[in-house]
C-alpha cells in the first residue's frame, strides 16, 4: 500500500531550514494494523502528512496503492487524498456549527454524490459508529468521544482503504479512548490499513506492528514493542 524510500522533508521557516524527516524508507502492505511513536517534535505529523498526501516530500520516493505521488500538483494530491485516505485528528477538526449529519455529509457533497444515496450513506456511516441517534447533535451537543467517532464516519464517507489518525484519543478519557480503538479494529477487522500516531503505551502494544520514529529518523520499523 505504502512504499517509501530515502524521503525527506524540510521545513524553511524564514531563512532557517528545519529538517523534520532525515531518510524514511518504509513499507506498508494491505490491511496493517500500525502505531507510530516517538517524542514530541520527533516527526510523526509530517510523516502522517506525507503519508495522507497532505503535502509533498523534499526529497525520496512514494508510491501509494502503486501510484507515484512524491512530486504531484496541489489538485492531484487532493484527487488521490479524497479518494484514498481517511483522516482522524486529536482535535476532531468538525465544523462547529453542522450536526453529525451534516459533517458527515460534507465529503459526499464534495464528491458529488445524490441526495437519496448520500442519506443512505449518512446513516450507514453513523449507525456503524453507534451515533445513529445522535444525527441532529452539533459538537457542543456532543461528548469528546461522540465528536471523534462523528470524525470517524467522516473520515470514511469516501470509502477510503487507509486509515490515518493523529493521536486521536489524545483529547479523550480512557473510556472514550478505548471506544475509539474498538472501531479502528473493526475497520482493520473489515480490511482497512490503519496507522495510529499515539502516546498510549497500551494502544501502540495493541497494534500488529509500531514504527518508532526519532530525530526524523525511523529507528525500529519491524516487530517492535514499546516498554
Ligand atoms: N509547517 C512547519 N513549518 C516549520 N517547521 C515545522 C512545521 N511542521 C513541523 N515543523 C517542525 O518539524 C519537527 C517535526 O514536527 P512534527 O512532525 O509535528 O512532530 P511530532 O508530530 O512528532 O510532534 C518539529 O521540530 C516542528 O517544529
Ligand atoms: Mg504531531
């Protein structure tokens, strides 16, 4: 699914340079189950982002699903993204003033989908996250854990194979946290590749495989356990 070698990214923040990834070579096969860790500022967000087609690599090479997107234009990468990825972020990332419905229904909108099939699909995703009764609901109607799995069904509105979340239980209780977990087994469960940035011990030992990630450098990509 992911095949990337020798990949850099360099920041340029007025005339400092900052490089955040320094020579990743990493492969990702179908339907893994994978954490990422390491400490704050050590590069899993830009890894996550060039992953997700977010943005693009200074230098290396990357191919997804087999597609060549190391050096795409803005509106390709977008293409690839829309179709491909999912993302689930520690903040949610809702739009504050939509119910569930609506957030969820905004991706289907884009793509173009017609009305009748986009209801259907709307409560498809949000029964499936258990929030079937809680269309209606805008964020500040929600609990932290109702707003991530609204995230959730959003991020899959696409039908999206690979499933890339940035500590998403960060913001959330244990409780919540483990609810969370829950649904991204069952997405690996239903074939998804799901990656999960994470500073929970118990959830990086949860997952098939953790890549530990240092100074932009990845120092432990196979079988790994954090202790
Ligand atoms: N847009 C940006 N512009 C400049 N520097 C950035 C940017 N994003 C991240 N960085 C820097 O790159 C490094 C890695 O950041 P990040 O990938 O967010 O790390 P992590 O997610 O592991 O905390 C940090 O030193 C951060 O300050
Ligand atoms: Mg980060």
């Amino acid at each position: 699914m992911i095949n990337m070698s020798q990949i850099t990214k360099v920041y340029n923040t007025g005339n400092v340079a900052f490089e955040a990834l320094r020579g990743i070579d990493l492969d990702v096969a179908d339907n893994e189950y994978i954490a990422i860790v390491g400490p704050s500022g050590s590069g899993k967000s830009t890894l996550m982002n060039l992953m997700g087609c977010l943005d693009t690599p200074s230098s290396g090479k990357y191919e997804l699903e087999g597609h060549r997107v190391d050096a795409l234009t803005a509106n390709q990468l977008a293409e690839i993204r829309n179709t491909k990825v999912g993302f689930v972020f520690q903040a949610f990332n809702l739009l504050p003033y939509a119910s569930a419905y609506e957030n969820v229904e905004l991706p289907l909108l884009f793509a173009g989908m017609r009305a009748r099939e986009r209801r259907m699909r709307v409560m498809e995703l949000l029964n499936r996250v258990g929030l079937g009764d809680k269309i209606a609901n805008k964020p500040t109607e929600m609990s932290g854990g109702e707003m991530q799995r609204t995230a959730i069904a959003r991020a899959l509105a696409n039908r999206p194979k690979l499933i890339l979340a940035d500590e998403p239980t960060g913001n959330l209780d244990t409780k919540s946290g483990a609810e969370i977990i829950r649904i991204f087994d069952e997405l690996w469960e239903t074939g998804h590749t799901v990656i999960v940035i994470t500073h929970d011990i118990n959830i990086a030992n949860h997952c098939k495989r953790v890549i530990k990630l240092k100074d932009g450098m990845i120092f432990n990509g196979i079988g790994a356990r954090v202790n």
